[in-house]
C-alpha cells in the first residue's frame, strides 16, 4: 500500500510542468469572464499557485497524511481572502486539478488522488480564514513581545534591541526570551504577512532584526556545565526558514551541549561529510515548508544506509510536524519536538544525558 501512495505522489509531483497550463485553460473556458479580467501577473500566478498545490499535495500523500494537505488549504483560504480571489475559483481549481490528474493515474492511484483532494475541498469550504494572533496576553512577555514586533514593523530596530537587553538586565532568563518573544513574534509576523498586514519586504527586515538581536545574547548563552555531547543542527537541501534552527542551536549551547549550527539549505553531501567529521551524538534537522519532506527523508535515509553513522540519533521538528505529530516516523526519525526546550528534552532522552 506504501508504495501505491509513493508512486501517486511522485507522478503528481512530476505534473508541476505540465499540468498548470492546462489548468488554466480549462479554468478559462468554463470561466470566460476571468481570462478578460486577468492580467499577465495574475495568470502567471494562477500557475504558481497551481504548482504549489501539486507540492503540497505528492508530498501530503507520501506521507499519507491528508491533515498536511488541509493545512496548507487553510493557509491558502486566510491568504486569498485577503485578494481579489473567490473561493470559487479557487474550487473550481482544485475540481479541475483532481480530475486532470486523475486522467494519467491507474486506478488505485486515482482512488487516492480524490479521496485527499475531495477532503481538501471540503476543508476549504468549512474553514474559517480568520487567524487568532500568536501573542496571547495570558501567556509570559506578551507585553514585551507585542512591543518588541510594534518596533519591528515600524523599522525600529534600536528600541526593540533594548526592550530585549532590559529584559536580560531584569534577569528575565535567555530561554523564555527565545521562546515567548523571538519564536512568537516569528510567527505573529507570519500571520500578519499571509492576511496581507505585512509586506514581504517588512517580514524579511523583522526575520533579520530578530538574528541580529539574538546575537547580542550569545554572551549570555554558554553553560557552565559542558555535557561533553555534540548536535549538529541544520535545515534540510531546499529549506530557506532558518530562524527556528538557530533557536535550537542557542538552546542547546545554553544546556552545555557542543553545537555545530549550519543553516539554511545545507546540501546533503556537506552535511553528511560533517557528520562523519564531527560526530555527533544526535542530528536536529528542520523543515518548515511541507514540501521540502522529501528532501528531509531522501537525506535521513543516506544517513541510515551509512554505517559509520549507525548509532546517531536523528530528531526533526518544523511546521509540518506540528500538524502531524507522528509524521516524524514517516520521515524515518527517531523522534520530533515541538520547540527548542522540547528537542533539548528529547535529545537528552534518546541518549541518556543527565541534565
């Protein structure tokens, strides 16, 4: 049954080249009045967004876990709702996706095909597109954190600086720092981009504002207590998202662990040749978009056929695991954790590391 959905997903995938512009045709004969409205920028869209459903979509039924397919239409419903966009065309899409897919699968793949996309359709419809924001006045700094991103947004980058620096002269500790200003504030501001309250421009000015002041805390970082045990941590081949690894990479120098941190995009070969060099008694490996799981399994995989590298413990953690907390088996891992703190639990467990 296994390789029944790998083969659906790989023939979807390989349809990203071809299949938009078909789509897109069959959109506009059913729906004359759209090719006069949209411009060259929107068809060009229109195919993009396409492809990104096939995405998401082989890679939601690789895992045969059609919760990851559904989070990525609740995404798409909160950002559309935000465009000139109707849920209309959006289903219509997805009907004309299913069906032309469909047409170049066997039987069995074809069973699969409709039952993730007839679920997804019926997500979209019943979903609510309004986000909650992820700064929470009950939960700890949520005043802080509030200011902190208000700075942000306005390009203030200095007093959003000192609201941090006053918080560590108050001894409020480094970790809840991390977790309930820098991590909430990352995904506040990803929620204000996808229903359009910010720019591109001004996500990307935050992201790199955030790395900067997080490196005005490395002082403050480093345990008095060495473990003596080496993590290698490190975004998968594809991966861009790299702020939630280097959190990871600071919690693990804060509990006395030897950190090797080594970015976003990190080619499979690189990778695996530090390994070898260093080490390590566990590999943290990160993916925040779903469609990178591939990559993120090819690359586990290697590691397992090597044997030099038998005994090394492989933790994974990103968005994706979040939806689908046991997703981290499919991927051939030997756990997932849901923050910073809980990889450091985890990675303690799997080998025996007395805190």
């Amino acid at each position: 049954m296994d390789n029944l959905y790998n083969s659906t997903a790989v023939k979807i995938k390989a349809m990203r080249s071809t299949l938009p512009d078909l789509l897109l045709e069959k959109h506009f004969e059913l729906q004359p009045s759209l090719k006069e409205k949209y411009s060259e920028r929107q068809t060009a869209l229109y195919k993009e967004d396409t492809a990104y459903h096939l995405s998401y979509l082989s890679e939601a039924i690789s895992a045969n876990e059609p919760l990851l397919f559904n989070e990525y239409l609740s995404w798409a419903k909160s950002f559309f709702a935000n465009l000139p966009v109707t849920d209309e065309e959006i289903i219509l899409n997805l009907e004309l996706l299913r069906d032309e897919a469909a047409s170049k699968l066997s039987d069995g793949e074809i069973n699969i095909l409709k039952s993730f996309v007839n679920k997804g359709i019926e997500h979209y419809k019943t979903f609510d597109p309004e986000i909650p924001s992820f700064i929470d006045d009950k939960k700890p700094l949520a005043s802080i954190a509030k200011s902190y991103l208000d700075h942000l947004i306005k390009g203030d980058k200095n007093p959003a600086q000192e609201s941090i620096l006053n918080c560590v002269k108050n001894s409020v500790p480094i970790k809840d720092i991390y977790l309930h200003v820098f991590q909430v504030t990352q995904r506040e501001t990803g929620r204000l981009w996808q229903i359009n309250r910010l720019s591109v421009a001004q996500e990307h000015y935050i992201t790199a504002a955030t790395q900067f002041i997080m490196s005005r805390l490395y002082p403050y970082l480093f345990s008095s207590t060495q473990k003596k045990q080496k993590i290698i941590i490190s975004c998968t081949a594809g991966e861009l998202h790299e702020l939630g690894a280097r959190m990871v990479a600071d919690f693990f120098e804060m509990d006395g662990w030897d950190s090797y941190y080594f970015g976003a995009n990190t080619p499979p070969a690189s990778l695996i040749n530090a390994i070898q060099t260093y080490k390590p008694a566990v590999v943290a490996l990160s993916v925040t978009m779903t469609f990178n799981l591939s990559s993120l399994t090819e690359l586990i995989s290697e590691i397992r056929r090597n044997p030099a590298l038998n005994e090394i413990k492989i933790i994974v953690g990103g968005f994706p695991f979040l939806i689908s907390p046991n997703l981290w088996q499919h991927v051939g891992a030997d756990g997932c954790a849901s923050d910073a703190l809980a990889a450091i639990n985890l990675a303690s467990q799997l080998t025996n590391t007395n805190k």
